[in-house]
C-alpha cells in the first residue's frame, strides 16, 4: 500500500464555513479509513472578525504529529489566504474562486503569490454553489467537491458525512448543501482532468478495526469523566478549559450529575474537594492563572488528605499570557506548587486517546491515593481531533478505588492512621461510627491538629511514602526503539511526544540508532526506568514547549551527563523536523 | 474578665456531667475563658441534638481563625479547610450528598474579607447549607487586627491612628445578595441560637446566622459583653420576616436587633 | 525604468528566451511569465516519445523551478490570459485578476490548426500539442490499437512512427493543407506518401474527410470518399495557428497572428510579439512572414526583449533548417529537432 501523507487546510474569514469545511474534510478522510489528526486557529479575540484556518494532516500510517508544509490550500477568502502561502510545499494544490466579485490587484491575489510548482485550481465556487442550490452560502461545500474530485476523493465519502452533518436540519438544508457540493464536484472532474491526484482515494484494505470517530482532547476527556461516573463538575470559564465543562454540562444531568459555574477558581476546587470529601467524584478543569489561584487549595487536598481532580489545560503564560496559543510549561507549578512538602500525582496524556485514559485513570488515583490528581494537558492537544476507535472504560478502570476502614475499628477510628503504604482508610461523611475531622493543620492520627516534632516529622514523610506507592498504579514510561545502546535517546512529554516519535522514527529509517522513551507519570515519575534508559544512550534530547525545560529540571539528575534540552517558547507546537535536526546533530556529532 | 485555670477545670467537669458532651466531642475548645464562641457553640450542639438527625449525617465545615477550629470540638463529620472557603467547600458536600445536614462556620474575617466573595454567590445559588457567621469584628487568632466589622475608628496595633474604612453589615450583604433565610443573634442568648438555628436548618435554602460575638482577649472596647447586652434587643413583635422591604428597614435602622430577620418561603 | 514590469504571455521558447534577455540586460526590472498550462516550459519535439514511452516526463522539461526563482523571473503557471486593454496597460486573468504592466511581450505560440471544413468533428478528433494531449493518447493508447492521422505535417510522421513503435495500426490521410504554412508541391507530397507507406503505415488513398461519428468511448466511425471504417482515435495534424483569439478585440493588429514590424514591436508602444504567433513584416518582401520552429522562436524572443529594452534589432527569417523526413528533404523548421 502506498504511503500517502497528506497536510491540507481550509482558510477564510469568520462566518465564510471554514471550521465545517474542515470538520467534514476530516470526517469524509476518516470514513476514507485514513489516520487524520486536525488542528484549527480561530480568531483569537473578537467574534465575527478574523482569519480561520483549518489543518488536517491525512494518511495511511497513524498521524502523530503536524508537520510544516501543506500540501492543500482551499482558499474561502484569497486575502486571509495570503499568510498561508508561506506554509506552502513547494508542489502544493491550491484551490479559489475564479469568479471573485470585484476584480483583484496583483498585490491582494493570491495566484500572484504562490510559488511555481504549486498547482492552481481555479474554479467559480460562488457561482456554482448559487447556481445549484440557489444561494451562496454552501460554497464551502462546492470547494470540498472540486477538491475531492481533483484528489479522487470518493464522492461518497463527502455524501456520508454531509448528510450525517446536516441530517437535524432537514432535508431542504441538506438537499442545498449535497446539490452544492456536487456542483463543485462535476466541475473538478470535468474541468481538473488534466492535472488530477489520485493521492487521497482510500487504498483498499485501509480500513481495518472497529469504526472510528473523530474526536478532540477536551470532548475525550469530558468523556472519560463521564464514563469514570463523575458526579460533580464544579469550574470557571477559561480558555482552553471552557469546552470541557460544556459538554459536561449537556450531558452530566442525565446521569444524575450537575455542572456547578463557580464565581471563580478558588471556589471550584474547593467544592471539588468538598465534594469527593463527601462521597461524589468531582472534577475541575482550568488553565494556568485558574491553576495558580488553586494552589493553597490543593496543598490543602494534601494535608488534608482529601482527593481532587483538577485538570490544567496549559496555554502561554506567564500570567494571562497566550490564551489562545499552547504551551507546556505549568510542569513546575503542577508538580512543585504550593507551600511546604506538598507531593501530589500529576500525569500528562500525549494524545486524545490518552486524554480520555487519564482522565478516567485520575479518578481511581485520587479516591485511592487521596490526593488531588493533576492531569496536564495543552491547547493543542485540548483543541486537537484525532479519529479512533470510541474509547470505552472496563469496569475495573472505573471502580470505587477507596480503602475504607475496617469494621473493626468502629467508634475508635482514626482518620488519619499511620501504615506502611502511607494510605489511611477513609470514611465517607454519613457514615455511623466512623466520625472524623479533616485537616489543614498538621496532626496527629486521629486527626486533631498537633505540631510536635517527631509528629511532623512522620505525617511528612507518611504523605510522602503514600504518594511515592503510586508508581505501582501510574503507567510507565513506553520506549520506542530496536532495543539495546542508542546514539540519541529522546523523552518527552504531553503533545509534544508525537512529534518526537515522527521524528525518531524518520530518524531510523535513514538509518540512524535513535530511540524514544514517553512519559506520562509526570510526579512521581519512574526514576529507575527512565535511568536505564539513559544510560544506554549517548545523548539524551528533551524537546519541550517550554523556555526552562521544566520535564528537563525535574529528571536530568538521573543522568550522568548534562542532557540535551530542545525548549521552545513559540506558543505553536513544535514540529518533527525541529527536532529531527537536533536529532541528527547529536548523533553524527558522537558518530 | 479572665477565668482562672481552676475555674475552667471545674466548668468542663460540670459540662462532662451535664452530659452535654453528646454533640461536643472530647477535644478541649482552645478559645480563651470568656470567649463568645462558647455560646455559639452552646447553641449549635443544642440545635443539632433537638433535630434529632444522627450525628453521622451533619457535616461541619470551617474556615481558619478561632471559629475555624469549630470541627474539632463536635462529633459530626468535620472539614476544616482554607481561610476563606469554607462556603464554597460546604456547596461541594451538600451537592455530593444532599442527604447530609450541612454547616459552614466561620469568622468576620473568613467570611467577610478573604471570603466575601463567595458570599453573593452562595446566596443567589440558596445551596441548602447553613452559614452560621461569627462576627466579633476583630482577628483574634492572629492576635488582634481590625475586621472588615470592625468600627471606623477602632485603634489596634494595626491600626494605631483608628481604622478608616467603614465596615460591613453582613446581615444587609445577605439581604442584598437575595439570601432565602437570614438570622441575626447573639452569643449570648443560647436559647435563641438554638432554636433559630433550628429553624433554619430546617429551612430548604441557604440560610445565613450572623451572631454577634465578643473576643475578650483583644477587644476591651467595642464588642464586650457589657457592651453587646446592652445594645442587642430583639426584633420588635410586629417584624414580618416574609416582607423583604421590612428586613431591610429593620437591618438599616438598627444594628443591634436579633431573630428571623428574613425568611422566604420555599417551593417544594 | 526601475521597477517597471514587464509581463510575457506564453511560456515556450520565445517567452523564455525573452524572460533571460530581460533578465540578463535589465536587472532592474521585474518580469512576469504567464504560462496558461500547468507545468514549465518543455520541449514539445519529444512529446511523441514521452508517447512512445521512452522517456518521462522529467525529461520533457528545460530547466528546473528553481532557476527562474534564482533568476528573479516570476513563473506563474496555470493561469490565462482573458483580455489585454492595452489604454489602461491592464492584462486580465481569467481569474479575475489585473495584472499592470510596462511592457508586454506576446508570446503565446500555435495551437492545432483545424481546417473549417472539419471544425464539426472538432471534440472527435485528438491533437498533439501540449503534455495534457500526451497523456490522453498515452491513455488512449492504452485501449485502443487502430489510429487513424489526417493531415499530415511533421508532428504526425513522428507521431505515426511512434505508434507503429508501439505496434498499433496506423491508417494516414495526408490533406493538401497538412503542412501549412508551406505548400508542399505534389511532387514532394508524393515522395512523402511513398516513405510512409514504406515505413509501415497504411495510407488512405483519398483526400477528404466525409465524416467522423464517436460510436463509444473508444470506438470512431470515419467516412471518406474511398470508404468507411472503424478506428479507435483519430489523430488532427493540420500544423498550426497561432494562438492569439483572446486578443482580437483587444486593438491590436492581428490577421492570422499578431502584426508586428520589423522589429517585432506592435501598434502599442512597448508592446511587442514573438515567437508562432507573431506575423512579422519583411520591408524588403512588403509583406507578413509567421516565424515555424523552435529556434525561430527563441531567436525572435530575444530580439522582442532587447527592442523592448531600447534596441533596434531587426527581426529576419532564420535560415530554412534542413529538415529530413524519411530522407526528402522538407524545407521547414516546424518541429525542430534539437
């Protein structure tokens, strides 16, 4: 089977359909049975105003990551166009109206911009879509069809997911958008005939497995604390978080769960503990300033002993920073946040798929662990679809994970009881005989607040001992290699991970010995596993999306040497090439 | 006016007689001798042992400052968490499990100041827990600074030229906030504690107690006990708490009287 | 001056060649190359081996993209010309796009020439000019086996030839118009008949088309005077026209081409043509001469460059190339083989 390996996009202005025009590029490539990995800007600020770009990289291998250079430009607006042409591969299709309104001065056009190789596809979208269905409002469709016909797209692709997309709103609707796209489909085949690409016929046998959906971090990871029997969402709009508590609150009462819009951060984690101290799997999910404002309530969640989920959806900080741009660098603030000795569990998904694994993991981790749980993920990964299988959890991912006490210890129970795992039975409010009081202060066993010395010292390192035991429950770090001593070793976190992979496994193709090691137990974090891994690499390269290598600080003692950090600070993920380049660097500078 | 340890010894050994140590828990209160918390605390236990509901089923969240220890020295189920969100905190146990009786303690400072606002919000959202506020207008724990009830003028060693701000009703910010049951009382009037707090625990809705309270270790001057029984009297007969425009009146016109100052009837 | 842009429409030999004159004697200028097919320039001689599939694609063309990038010479592909308002120095893209310009050079070269008698057949019959014509008779050729040429200029003795390469039956017409614009005398005519024949080829005896029918995709039904048959394609090699309809109410001079001087310069100023689709004035002869040929072509685009830029360079018909068909000797350049 042919490779194929595909990036388009779909550009114009608010309000011309370019976010559907690429939702159902990526749903038609989807039912094709290509892998397809979707990633869109919107305009940052006002509504209504602003350029919209959708990207979708296609193919018959699993996407991992989105490279530099687009092969499609469907252009819905030619001005907004302009700042795409620079991303442009040198042999790129470009698609626009032939038939724009106004005539256009060489300076705003945008065939006057493109490079030789690429190819145009000029064609009257406006017109053709008025023609058919009357108006011109489907002529985002129209695009898609003179699209899927120059690239052999099967029209019934589009068809399927068109009417799947517009089945709610009636036949009419449906009918003007089919009749649009067809417009633009007979068009292309007729009039693209000399200068077709059959790269984006789905090859037979691609598609294997189950049927799959596309879907994005945030809409897995509202999933995924649906299926975990969430209970209760408490949270506070903020960007990139907002979508999650969303869809939580469409869905959450038929389940007998409520979506609570809190006055503020501060407020939504303290219900979530209040709430998980009371029985209900509760959940927050927010961005780095909310984050920052959590932080005396989480390190309470620790003193206290008391479980959370708190989701931190990064973006460009510091501060307010790039609401709208992604970043990885609340790792610190996650891990170390907060006064005193304060451990806690955090974990990073790498991709929807994990967004959904976590998220469900998160709850068994904070009921048994008893400890606010911090999932780390960022923009892109949040706003990001991916097309896979629906994720399903079993029952054992989503059962009650609390150690409740013995019966035994009726009427003389002690919440706070020293044991070799750090882990004291917990009781649930409303329970008979096993009455206790949480707390911020430091205390004794029995829960009454004590500072003395020697108590300090051991409840400390109780806490500590019991967040430590969590490595048994947390995944491992994945390597990715042939095995045995390598040139480069590449670890990394979040997003960030699939293009590492891409690039390691480019890198072995042409033959170089590089290997990839992911991490998703960002704290605690398996020191021995990822030591040995080290060790058997000459070079050690940490790529992140972040200026201080924040994974970087908190694991490079393990290694002899000084590793290699790859830190970036752009506010856009970082691509596989960036890091192939440092990847060969290091390995034909040891070779 | 200082008790003297021996004094204390024998009151608890009456205490432990009385057998009000039903709802107390064994744990010693650390207020000062004298404290007005006492009485609160009085009437509280008294309440919750006249509703007759298990004490495995009430809930006791707290804030920080001396009313944050409250948990400690009764045998529900406690919560004491940060300065400021014990509101807050109390909202997520209720939702979790309506079927607990739920009560959020806490201090003039805690509520008013760090905490003030959570206070509109747990109004305009009439969560059925109860905000039993005790208000000495004064930070005890730390040892004597102004609160945001303190009195214009009040001199402390935070405020040695007197305080400047004007301070807080909250009894009015409840009202303003569009609070369902409001009650306003005196620590030392168990009696009135314990049955309005009854009655508003019973109320479905967020219900707020203001109880005016003294510190006797660091308020010599405004809140004293001398002070308070001669100031606070109670709502005149005619009050109609069903009449929101009478609340108003009642809380604009008079700092000092106590009782169901508001109370909206509920839909089932 | 600096800055000024000229814009040269048609991207074969006399278009680039022109584009390197300006590149190379006026750097200060910014010049435009308008190519209406989708790919660059190539030399369109092999396109009867691409055919014959002896060679790729990859070796049809003349230079890399990245030449005219390093070059500073702007290629833009796939996009046509529609109107040219010559008052308002304005070209017009078919995409609705204005391009403004300095100077113009004309160069858009010949498109197949069908006789009007057989204009009706026009959508029936398969020409051989562009890569686009390759690649449908190479996917023609891969259905069907019996091919019927009429007309009759250079491209289709070597087109026929390649079909025969490829072992398909080959029936010739040759019309008294297929090599136009020369005239060939019957006598050499005959010679050519006689070579073909010998070269594997049936040749039709008459000399007019009656008819032709598409019975299917890939099956046509011809009537001629000495009989009907059935081929699968039906190949037009009429020579060609040049290719300048877009410009007739434009305000140039233009009869069968477009009428330029001695110097290739138009009506307008700064305006000027090269290459096929110019018809050059001859002081001497008084009369309009159409330039045949490859070289022809790049010669004349240099010239037309260098007069654009302030030259006085006279235009003159390139020396008759020699060209052996079969060994006659045929005296055109049209066709050129390197």
């Amino acid at each position: 089977m042919g490779r194929v390996d595909v990036t388009m996009e779909v550009c114009g202005m608010a309000g011309d359909g370019t976010i559907a025009a690429g939702g159902l590029l990526n749903e038609a490539m989807s039912a094709g049975g290509f892998s397809v990995l979707g990633f869109d800007s919107y305009p940052a600020e006002i509504r209504g105003f602003g350029r919209c770009v959708t990207r979708s990289r296609v193919g018959t291998e699993r996407i991992l990551a989105l490279v530099d250079k687009t092969n499609v430009l469907i252009s819905l607006d030619d001005v907004q166009s302009h700042s795409r042409v620079p991303y442009l591969a040198w042999d790129a299709a470009v698609f626009f109206d032939s038939n724009p309104p106004v005539y256009v001065e060489e300076e705003m056009s945008l065939a006057a911009r493109v490079e030789p190789g690429a190819t145009l596809f000029a064609f009257p979208m406006a017109d053709l879509a008025a023609a058919a269905a009357g108006t011109m409002r489907g002529r985002n469709l129209t695009a898609l069809g003179g699209f899927a016909a120059a690239f052999s797209v099967p029209r019934d692709l589009f068809i399927e997911v068109i009417a799947k997309k517009f089945k709610a709103k009636g036949s009419r609707v449906l009918d003007a958008n089919i009749k649009s796209f067809d417009a633009g489909y007979a068009y292309g085949l007729e009039h693209f005939s000399d200068r077709l690409r059959d790269t984006l016929k789905p090859p037979p046998g691609i598609k294997t497995g189950p049927e799959k959906v596309m879907l994005s971090g945030n809409l897995a990871i509202g999933r995924g604390a649906l299926d975990a029997g969430l209970k209760l969402y408490f949270g506070y709009p903020i960007t990139p978080a907002t979508p999650i508590m969303e869809y939580l609150a469409a869905r959450l009462p038929e389940k007998g769960g409520r979506v609570v819009q809190m006055e503020d951060e501060i407020s939504s984690v303290g219900a979530v503990l209040g709430g998980f101290y009371a029985g209900a799997r509760s959940m927050t999910a927010t961005s780095g300033p909310g984050f920052a404002l959590m932080t005396e309530l989480i390190t309470h969640g620790v003193m206290a002993e008391i479980p959370a989920v708190i989701l931190n959806a990064q973006r460009g900080g510091p501060s307010t920073g790039l609401p709208t741009k992604t970043e990885q660098s609340d790792l610190h603030a996650a891990v170390f946040g907060g006064p005193g000795d304060s451990p806690r569990i955090v974990i990073a998904p790498t991709d929807v798929e994990e967004c959904y694994r976590h998220t469900v993991m998160s709850f068994q981790l904070a009921e048994k662990y008893q400890t606010p749980v911090i999932v780390l993920t960022d923009f892109y990964l949040d706003n990001r679809v991916e097309n896979l299988p629906m994720p399903q959890a079993t029952e054992s991912e989503i059962a009650d994970a609390n150690e409740y006490p013995d019966e035994s210890v009726r009427g003389a129970y002690k919440r706070y009881l020293m044991t070799d795992s750090g882990i004291s039975p917990r009781s649930i409010p409303g329970t008979e005989g096993f009455t206790f009081s949480a707390t911020g202060l430091e205390h004794v066993e029995k829960g009454t607040p004590n500072y003395t010395e020697d108590n300090h010292m051991s409840m400390t390192e109780k806490r500590h001992r019991k967040i430590a035991g969590a490595l048994e429950d947390l995944p491992a770090p994945v390597e990715y290699s042939r095995g045995g001593p390598l040139d480069v070793g590449v670890i990394g976190w979040g997003s960030t991970f699939g293009a590492i992979l891409e690039a390691v496994n480019i890198a072995n193709e042409r033959g170089l010995n590089v290997g990839a090691l992911k991490i998703t137990s960002i704290f605690p974090f398996h020191g021995g596993v990822i030591r040995a891994f080290m060790n058997r690499c000459s070079e050690v390269l940490i790529p992140e999306l972040n200026y201080e290598g924040q994974l970087a600080n908190l694991i490079d003692h393990l290694h002899h040497k000084d590793v290699v950090r790859l830190s970036r600070a752009t506010g856009v993920p970082i691509s596989p090439s960036l890091i192939l380049k440092e990847i060969e660097t290091l390995a034909l500078a040891g070779a | 006016m200082k008790t003297s340890a021996r004094d204390l010894a024998r009151k608890v050994q009456g205490i432990g007689e009385a057998k009000t140590f039903e709802v107390r828990s064994s744990e010693l209160p650390t207020w000062c001798p004298g404290c007005g918390y006492f009485g609160i605390h009085h009437g509280m236990n008294d309440c919750i042992r006249k509703l007759g509901i298990p004490l495995h089923k009430v809930v006791t969240v707290s804030g920080i400052g001396c009313a944050g220890r409250y948990p400690f020295f009764t045998k529900t189920y406690g919560l004491h968490t940060v300065h400021g969100r014990a509101v807050p905190v109390a909202t997520g146990v209720k939702l979790a499990n309506p079927e607990l009786t739920v009560y959020a303690v806490g201090g003039d400072g805690d509520g008013l100041a760090i905490g003030g606002g959570h206070l509109p919000h747990v109004c305009r959202r009439d969560v059925d827990i109860n905000y039993v506020l005790f208000d000495n207008s004064i930070y005890g724990l730390t040892k004597g600074q102004p609160s945001p009830s303190s009195p214009q003028g009040m001199k402390s060693k935070a405020s040695p030229m007197g305080t400047t701000d004007k301070p807080l009703n909250p009894t009015l910010l409840a009202l303003s906030y569009g609070a369902s049951f409001v009650a306003r009382l005196f620590a030392g009037d168990k009696k009135m504690i314990s049955d309005v707090l009854l009655e508003g625990t019973k109320h479905r809705g967020f219900a707020l107690f203001h109880i005016y309270s003294t510190c006797v270790t660091f308020d010599k001057s405004y809140k004293t006990w001398e002070n308070l029984k001669k100031w606070i009297h109670p709502l005149p007969e005619t009050h109609d708490p069903t009449d929101l425009r009478q609340a108003f009146d009642r809380v604009l016109e008079d700092d000092w009287s106590v009782g169901v100052i508001f109370k909206r009837e509920q839909p089932e | 001056m600096a800055g000024d842009h000229v814009v040269i429409i048609g991207n074969g030999p006399a278009a680039n060649e022109a584009a390197m004159t300006l590149r190379e004697r006026a750097p200060e200028f910014r010049v435009t190359i308008v190519g209406r097919e989708h790919v660059r320039q190539y030399k369109p001689h092999l396109l009867p081996a691409l055919v014959a599939g002896k060679i790729t694609e990859e070796d049809l063309f003349v230079r890399s993209i990245a030449f005219y990038q390093h070059a500073g010479i702007k290629l833009r592909l796939g996009q046509e010309v529609v109107d040219v308002d010559f008052d308002t120095r304005r070209i017009i893209l078919a995409h609705k796009e204005v391009l403004r310009f300095d100077g113009l050079i004309i160069a858009t070269g010949g498109k197949p020439r069908i006789p009007e008698p057989l204009l009706v057949f026009q959508d029936v019959m398969m020409t051989l000019k562009t890569l686009t014509d390759a690649r449908s008779w190479i996917d023609k050729l891969a259905r069907v086996d019996c091919v019927l040429i009429v007309g009759g200029d250079l491209t289709s003795v070597a087109f026929a030839k390649t079909l025969v390469s490829l072992g398909k039956t080959v029936k010739f017409m040759v019309d008294e118009h297929g090599f136009w614009p020369l005239h060939l005398g019957d006598e050499t005519r005959q010679e050519v008949a006689r070579r073909l024949a010998s070269g594997g080829m049936e040749l039709v005896p008459c000399r007019k088309l009656r008819g032709l029918a598409r019975l299917s995709a890939d099956e046509i039904r011809v009537e001629t005077d000495c009989g009907r048959y059935t081929v699968g394609a039906v190949g037009a090699f009429f020579g060609l026209v040049p290719d300048v309809r877009f410009l007739v109410r434009s305000g140039l001079y233009i009869e069968k081409g477009v009428i330029v001087d001695e110097n290739l310069m138009t009506r307008y100023d700064g305006v000027y043509a090269a290459g096929d689709c110019a018809q050059v004035y001859h002081p001497t002869l008084r009369d309009y001469w159409v330039s045949i040929g490859y070289r022809n072509a790049e010669n004349l685009g240099r010239i037309a460059a260098l007069n654009l830029i302030g030259g006085k360079v006279r235009a003159e018909t390139a020396p008759e190339s020699i060209f052996h068909v079969d060994g006659v000797d045929i005296p055109t350049s049209w066709w050129a083989e390197i």
